[in-house]
C-alpha cells in the first residue's frame, strides 16, 4: 500500500494526477468542488457547490468544458460515476428529505427505485451498464449491483453494513463494510472472494472507492492522527519494478500529490482522480 499524504490545507478542490502533473479542478465560481468519477476518455464526473454537505450540483467535465447536474426537483446532487459510453450515475435529494440515486442516460434521468426499496447511492457503473451502488439506508444498508433488468444484494459476511463504491469491466467491485460512518473497513470482491483491503498499521478507518482493470485500488484511510489519506494499493502481481530510464517526470504542481484525503478513481493508465484541499495562505 502506498500512502498519499501531505500538509494541512484550506478549501477543496478536485484533482488530476497524472505522470508527474498535479493539476487542481475547480468549477468556476464554486468554493467546493469535488472528482469522484472518471472514464477512459478523460471525461470526470463530481460535484460543486457551498461546501460538501448541501447545495451541491453535479458536473461533467468534458473536452474542456463543465456542463452542471441536476436531477429534476432536486436542491442537491452529486455525480459519482461515469462509464464510456457516457452514461452517470450518483445521487440525490428527494422532496421527502431521502437520497435516492440516479442514473442518466441518453439525455434522460432515471431514479433507481427496487420493489426491495430505494436505492440510496448510485456509487459507479462500468461499460456493460453495471451500477452498483447502496440499497437502503441507515447502518442495516445493503450493497447492491444492478444491471440487465436484475440486481444482486451484496453483504460482506459476519457484518450489518456493506457499500460498494467501485466497479470495474471484469466485475470486480470495492467499498467498506461495518458503517456508513468512520469507522469502517474497506473491501475488495474480486474473481468471486471477499476480502479486506489490508492498509495494515497505517489506518484506523479506511474505504475502496475505485478499482481498474489492473486491480489496483484507490481510496482514503484515517491514520492513528486522525488525519485523512489518500492511497492507491497495488496487486502482488504487480510489484514494483526499475525506473524507466527513458520516462519523463513532469510537476505543473506541487511535487507529487500532496495531502489527498480522497483518491477516488484510478484509470488503467495510472491516471489518479479526486478531491484534495488547497494550501492555505
């Protein structure tokens, strides 16, 4: 596991953190603004707003621009995740107070309602139109995959809470269990096993919140400081190995990707989105 980790800051920002450039995102006239998902075009999804509680608006950045994200009534919604054929998942605030995710697809909103109940988050959904995401609320909540016309229910064994946050294209899927509130413990669910993800002395609360095609995981942990992290952990089969002599190692920002207390995707290019706060003044 390789921690992501720096200073103390101010505001937040989302971030791209790429071959060596750091580069901050940030909505135009937004004092809060966050990444939470991204495809293999470069295309990122997240949220702006007020600050990270309510009022938010959904984003697309594409090609350059931002287009905003706003279910129909709804006073706040957050993108989550995006797929490459374009299609978003996230969330948002119902009139009867609840969250309830969504799906938009082809220019048109679809809120994810089971005859098991609401689904409260739409978390990521990969190619094949796999959303997974929370079904239910509270600390007796439920992972949920759904796709095809189906949905599977996921409960991470001997424990009350399970949330998944990340998908990929072989469908494997990461989260955390235990509670929707720190503390929790993140987990991984790949070729059909559970498993924890093992940040070993480092955390005291930690999530999976993004998987790739390589498996390496990316998510955030609260250290014994109480401070928050981010991380990428990386499969032992794919172990580090010499430097590239002929790679270039560019810094458009700080050096290296400082104090990032959420790392929420990761591309199979090695590209790290996220939201991490700004230094202060």
């Amino acid at each position: 596991m390789k921690p992501l980790s720096g200073a103390s800051f101010a505001r937040t920002h989302g971030f791209q953190f790429s071959d060596g450039d750091f580069v901050t995102i940030t909505f135009p006239g937004a004092a809060w603004t966050a990444a939470y998902g991204s495809n293999d075009s470069g295309q990122i999804v997240g949220a702006y707003g007020p600050n990270e509680l309510s009022g938010r608006h959904g984003f697309l950045r594409s090609g350059g621009r931002f287009s905003s994200i706003d279910f129909p009534g709804s006073s706040d919604t957050v993108a989550r995740g995006i797929n490459s054929r374009g299609q978003i998942v996230g969330d948002y605030l119902a009139p009867d107070g609840s969250r309830r995710g969504f799906l938009l697809s082809g220019g048109n909103y679809q809120s994810l309602v089971l005859a098991e109940g609401n689904v409260s988050a739409a978390n990521g959904i990969n190619d094949s139109g796999h959303i997974v995401g929370v079904l239910g609320s509270g600390p007796a909540a439920k992972g949920v995959i759904m796709g095809s016309g189906s949905f599977a229910a996921v409960e991470f064994p001997n424990t009350n809470y399970t949330e998944i946050e990340g998908i990929n294209n072989l469908g494997d899927i990461v989260g955390k269990i235990d509670s929707p509130k720190e503390p929790y413990r993140g987990f991984s669910w790949i070729s059909g096993a559970f498993n924890l993800i093992d940040l070993g002395a480092y955390a005291a609360s930690w999530e999976g919140r993004g998987i790739n095609g390589l498996g390496e995981i990316v998510g955030s942990y609260t250290g014994s400081d109480g401070r928050t992290h981010g991380y990428l952990a990386t499969p032992e089969a794919l172990k580090t190995g010499p430097r590239d002599p002929a790679a270039q190692v560019r810094a458009s920002g700080p050096p290296g990707p400082p104090g990032l207390p959420g790392v929420s995707t990761v591309s199979n290019r090695g590209i790290f989105r996220g939201r991490c706060p700004q230094l202060g003044s």
